[in-house]
C-alpha cells in the first residue's frame, strides 16, 4: 500500500486524535458542521439552478455564435486566436463547460498548437467567476454583487489577454 491509498484515513484519524487531545467532543462537533454544511448547500441551490439555466439558454439560443462573430474582427487585430474565443467567453460563466471546450480546443487543434496553449494559461489563471459569486455571495447572503463583479470580470479580461501575450512570448 502507498503513501497516496492512506493519506485520507491518515488524516481523518489525525482530526480525531487532535480533537480529543483539545477535549473537544468530536463527534457532536462533526454533526454539527455537517449540519451547517448542509444549511448553506440548501441557501445557495437556487443561485446554482439560475446560473444554470442561464448558461443553458444562452448556448441553445445561439447567443454565443453570434458574439464570437461579432468579436472576431477584433480579436485577430489583437492577435487573440478566435479558435479560444468561445472558451474565453464560457470561463467566467461556467467550469465545467469550458473545461469540456477547452478538451475540444485540444482535440480539433492539439495541445501545443497556439490556441492550445493560450487556453491552458487561460485556464490556469482566470476564474469561473459567475459561479464562484453566485456560491459564496449566495452563501452569507450578499445581493449587491456589481463592484465584486465588474472587478473580478475585469481580471479575467486581464488575464485572457496577459494570456496571449505569454504564449506570444514564450512560444
């Protein structure tokens, strides 16, 4: 057996032996969190469920080929590969689906190509930013979003196109 196959019992067993060296009651403790775990799950579904069902009626609606055709023109001025611009425009709405479009960007292209590589970096240094402001605003209940929003967008931005520039650079 490796060191990997008993990091988590290893773990949980040091948790335990932690808590009762404190005299802390572990079991109550664990139940306790589980049901505060549970409490925040349930407040933050329906921020989940809207975003979505957003990320959903904008793809079926064919929103997302007509703003890549719309900033194409822009991106080849820019040097931006239009190849990575529907993951570009997916990554801060959702994860897993630009997750998958990056997987076909490297299918149809291949991982080294330059559109390739501008999304790995892509995908290593933006956030999926509608999710994570809807899951942890959502949580401690915060409405107002937009300053957190237009800052965290402006980042992503940021880093898309520092994205490019890097891959220019280094390859």
């Amino acid at each position: 057996m490796n060191l990997s196959e008993m990091i988590i019992p290893i773990l949980v067993g040091f948790v335990i032996l932690f808590g009762l060296l404190k005299r802390c009651e572990v079991y109550p403790a664990f139940t306790t969190g589980a049901e505060d775990g549970l409490k925040t799950a349930v407040k933050i579904v329906p921020q989940l469920v809207g975003l979505m069902v957003a990320i959903k009626v904008f793809n079926a609606s064919g929103a997302m080929d007509f703003i890549v055709n719309i900033l194409s023109p822009v991106a080849k001025l820019i040097h931006f590969p239009s190849e990575a611009l529907p993951f570009a425009l997916l990554r801060p709405v959702s994860g897993s689906g630009s997750l998958a479009m990056a997987t076909d960007i490297f299918k149809r292209f291949g991982p080294d190509s330059f559109a390739g590589r501008v999304v790995s970096v892509m995908m290593g240094s933006t956030e999926t930013t509608f999710y994570t402001v809807a899951v942890y605003f959502g949580a401690v209940g915060v409405r107002d979003v937009r300053h957190t929003l237009m800052c965290a967008l402006f980042a992503d931005f940021v880093s898309m196109v520092l994205s490019v520039v890097v891959c220019t650079i280094f390859f």
